[in-house]
C-alpha cells in the first residue's frame, strides 16, 4: 500500500519506515551482488526461474478454448 493511501498518521509513519528499510536492504543487496537487482516484470521472472528453473510464463496451464 502506498503511503498516500494510508489513512492515519501511524500508519503514515509505518508505510515510509517500511518503504525506507525496504530500500537500504535493496542497496545491500545490490552492493553484495555486485549489480542491480531487476524490478518489474524481470524480477518476477528471475525469482520464478530460481525457484524451479522454469519461467512464470512456463508454468502456467495452457486454457482450453470452450465455445
């Protein structure tokens, strides 16, 4: 949730301290890498290729057409 769309100031507060933390981690992680981690869509593909070695598009089921 973004932080405008908080309604209390506590909540304000705890969204911006999250953003924040979420932020520094993503630094750390990026300077032990060595490299910037994807974002978007190429970050979910990366984490779901991790996970199992196939891409998100791979898993999943073909639909069957019914008319």
């Amino acid at each position: 949730m973004g932080v405008e769309q908080v309604r209390t100031k506590q909540g304000k507060e705890a969204a911006r301290g999250l953003h924040r933390s979420t932020a520094a981690e993503e630094r750390k992680v990026e300077a032990q890498k060595g490299s910037d981690l994807a974002k978007g869509a190429d970050r979910v593909e990366e984490r779901s290729r991790s996970s199992d070695g196939k891409g998100a598009g791979e898993k999943q089921a073909p639909r069957s057409k019914r008319h």
